[in-house]
C-alpha cells in the first residue's frame, strides 16, 4: 500500500474521503472558478477510447484552478507501438502531477497505478466510471437533496456507469434499484458485495418494478464503448426503454438523468431526455466541479 491518492473506483475509497470530495465540489461552485488552488500542477490525460465530457471537463478543471493539462491518445503515443502501461506510468510520473487513464481493461488501470509515483484516475473503463457519479450525486443533491434519502432506479444495461452506481449506493446509503434483462445485469458478485455491505440494492428484470415511486430514473447507452452492436442486444433491451410511461411510475418530481452521450429511441425518448423532468444538461455540467474535487483531493489540496 502506498499513501499515493488514486482515484480508482468508488468501492476503493471511504464513505467520509467521497462526503468530502462530492461537498467540495459544490463549495467550489459556489466560489470564483478561477481560483489558483492547483497552481503550476499538472494532469497528463491518456484516451484509449473516445470522450467529449471527461476530456473537456478534466482540462478545463486543472486549468481554472491555475495548472495545465496534457492529452495523449493512444496512438498518438508509445503505447499505440507497444511501450507497456507500466513504463507509460513511470515516464509520466516524471513529468505531470497526476494522470487521467481512460481505458478498456480494469487490468490496465490497475498496472498504471502499481506503477505511477502520482495520483492515477479512472476516467472510465469497462467496468466503471466513477468521476462520473460524483457529477450525478452532486446533481442529485442539488435537485433533491439528500443522497441518502432517495430511491434511485437504473434501467437498461448493466454496465461500467450502474456499477460504479451500485459501488456509491453502498458509500452513500441510498437505495438503489436495478433493471436489466437478466443476461446483461451487473455480474451477481457485485450485488452480493453490495448487499453483504448494508447496501440497499435490488435487481430485477421488470424495468416498472424498478422505477415505482422512485426519485431518480437513471439509465445509459444500449451498447458501450467495445460492446457489439447486435440486434438481439437491442431487443433485449427495448423494454428498458425510458419513456413518459415508465416515468410515469416514479415520483412526480422524479428526475431523469443519463451519463451521456444519448441516443434517443434507444434508451431514452426524445420526450424525456428533453423534457421536464430531465436534468441531463446540469448533469453534464457538473462534470466540472467534480472533476476539479477529484484533482484536489488526489493532490491532497482542499478549500
Ligand atoms: N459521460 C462521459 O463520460 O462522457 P464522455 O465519454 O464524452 O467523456
Ligand atoms: N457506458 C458507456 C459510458 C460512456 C460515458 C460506455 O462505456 O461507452
């Protein structure tokens, strides 16, 4: 073990360690975004997969707070002609504060981590996503309050976004409820971790069932980044479709949100991703503010 702080997975980190980061990423909305509390530091940003909010939003954070961003795509580097991730790690560490990876294999994180002398972040992999659930937790508090006093449902595929939602409804306390058809549920290991946690977590395979009275409607992309696109995938998963009658079950003041990117008459209507309900644009927006919580605790700087 190394006092080094990554930022790897949600079900890593303490529950008082993430109440902190998700309250500081709303002091920091609250302040002047310029403030310099990363002066001169730097995240280098390695992208194996595509990103528009992460991306965008890790830049803009180290630069609002005074430091500077690099940003590597994986061919464009070493790595695309073979150099290890270990060795990436190393070099890197020579050079920036802290390193972003966004990549398929958990594999890969970790072997970054083992490696780098500074803070890795998980900036997405096939089994999770973490930063992006302290940007919906922050919306959720802002639009409902409490985390711990709602009833979360997920409906569509169980993917790396309803994992990393499944590891915060352990660390957060709220209830969390999830609908998939039953080969594309989050794997049975997660949900018994969960629940021999005191996690409040639930799957079934009846999107309604879910989504009865809860606070939030949450879903995500029918086919993630390297999944196959196949029309037997896609007719398992139209009846987890979010339309004005699923989100007719939830509460009157539910809210929807979605990680993005969406595409609608998949997962989502065009109603309800532009409707009233729908908080997917703060949701995105709050990338920002976590994103600049995430870098100051990984380099141990707070408000
Ligand atoms: N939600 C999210 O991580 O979006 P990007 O893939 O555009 O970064
Ligand atoms: N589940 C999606 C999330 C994109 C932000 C994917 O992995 O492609």
């Amino acid at each position: 073990m190394t006092d080094i702080r990554h930022f790897l997975d949600i079900d890593l980190l303490d529950r008082e360690t993430l109440r902190n980061i998700l309250n500081t990423a709303k002091s920091i909305k609250l302040l002047d975004s310029q403030l310099n509390y990363l002066h001169g530091r730097s995240l280098a940003m390695v992208f194996e997969k595509p990103s528009t909010r992460t991306r965008v939003s890790f830049e803009l954070a180290i630069k609002q707070l005074g430091g500077h961003a690099v940003i590597l795509d994986q061919n464009g580097t070493q790595l695309g002609r073979g150099e290890t991730v270990a060795d990436t790690a190393r070099v890197l560490s020579q050079y920036v504060d802290a390193i972003m990876l966004r990549t398929s294999a958990k594999a890969s994180l970790m072997e970054m981590s083992e490696a780098a002398t500074v803070p890795v972040i998980n900036g997405l992999t096939n089994e999770s996503h973490p930063c992006q659930i302290i940007a919906d937790l922050l919306t959720i508090e802002e639009c409902k309050g409490p985390v711990g006093e709602q009833v979360v449902a997920w409906s569509g595929d169980g993917n790396n976004v309803a994992a990393s939602w499944i590891h915060a409804a352990v660390k957060f306390q709220f209830e969390l409820r999830l609908a998939s058809p039953k080969t594309l549920q989050n794997a049975s290991g997660l949900i018994k971790w969960a629940q021999s946690n005191g996690g409040r977590v639930t799957v079934c395979e009846d999107p309604r069932l879910a989504v009865e009275k809860a606070d939030c409607v949450v879903t995500d992309t029918w086919v993630s980044m390297g999944d196959k696109k196949d029309s037997e995938r896609r007719s398992l998963l139209e009846p987890y479709q979010i339309d004005s009658k699923l989100m007719s079950y939830a509460k009157k003041d539910a809210i929807f949100m979605h990680c993005l990117p969406a595409h609608r008459g998949d997962e989502v209507t065009t109603e309800v991703i532009d409707g009233k309900q729908s908080v997917v644009w703060a949701e995105a927006g709050n990338r920002l503010p976590a994103q600049k919580s995430i870098l100051m605790w990984c380099l141990g700087v707070s408000v």
